[in-house]
C-alpha cells in the first residue's frame, strides 16, 4: 500500500501495526489510528487534522512539519517524537494521558501544551504523568 505523497482522508488504520511507516507529504485528515504501533512512523510534511491517535504509540515518530488540529492525542505515546521549529500543536483536541517524555518541543509549543485544558492525567501504559513528560512548571 503506498502511504507516501497521497490522500488518505477518513482512513481506518484502528489497531494496527504500522511501525516504520511513512505517511510523508500525505492528507491523513480525520483518520483512525487508535491503539495503532506507529513506533519509529513518518508523518513529515503530513496533514493530520482531526485524526484520533488515542492510545497509540507514536514513540520515534518524525512530525516535522506536521500540524495537529483538532488532532486526538489522550492517552497516545509521544516518547523521543522528532518534532521541528515547524510542527505546531495549536488546535490539538485532547493530551490527556499523554507521554511526551524526551520529545523536545520549542518553547512556545510546551507553554501552549502546558496551558492546554487537557494537560492532565497519567498515560495509561507508561504510567507517566502528562505535566511531568512535558516538564511543566507547576
């Protein structure tokens, strides 16, 4: 299946193992990808808009570039995610319970997830909890 440079809208991904995969430069706009190995997957240059990554685990993701609105990360593991000065978080739907442990955000996108009214809760597998991941000052 070629995920590479394609749209690929209101896809059902839920529960796979799609670790190592490339969504490159791809329209991944409200897709499901609950519970899904996305382990060491490209999402560069990709629109991810709406998409419900609840429960996946994104560790090692390259997001560069990427723009999360409306994007569903709670209880999603975002662990050493390569994220650029380019990869905005503005308009992300939900991090509860997220694990943002070693991804390095610029400053402005930490203060704004640490703001987030969804900033809260502990990730369910890595019992981490979200505030500590992102490094809030609390």
């Amino acid at each position: 299946t070629i995920t590479r440079g394609v749209n690929l809208d209101r896809s059902d991904f839920k529960g796979q193992n799609l670790k190592g995969v490339a969504f490159q430069q791809s329209i991944v706009r409200d897709s499901d990808f609950r519970g899904t190995n996305l382990v060491g997957a490209s999402f560069f240059d990709a629109t991810i808009d709406g998409s419900d990554f609840e429960g996946a685990d994104m560790s090692l993701c390259n997001v560069e570039m990427a723009q999360f609105n409306r994007a569903n990360l709670k209880n999603t593991i975002v662990k050493d995610m390569y994220v650029s000065g380019s990869t905005l978080f503005e308009g992300v739907k939900s991090i509860e319970g997220s694990d943002w442990s070693d991804t390095y955000l610029r400053a402005d996108q930490k203060k704004y997830l640490c703001e987030h009214p969804t900033s809260k809760g502990t990730n369910p597998v890595t019992g981490v909890e979200t505030r500590e991941s992102l490094m809030c000052l609390d």
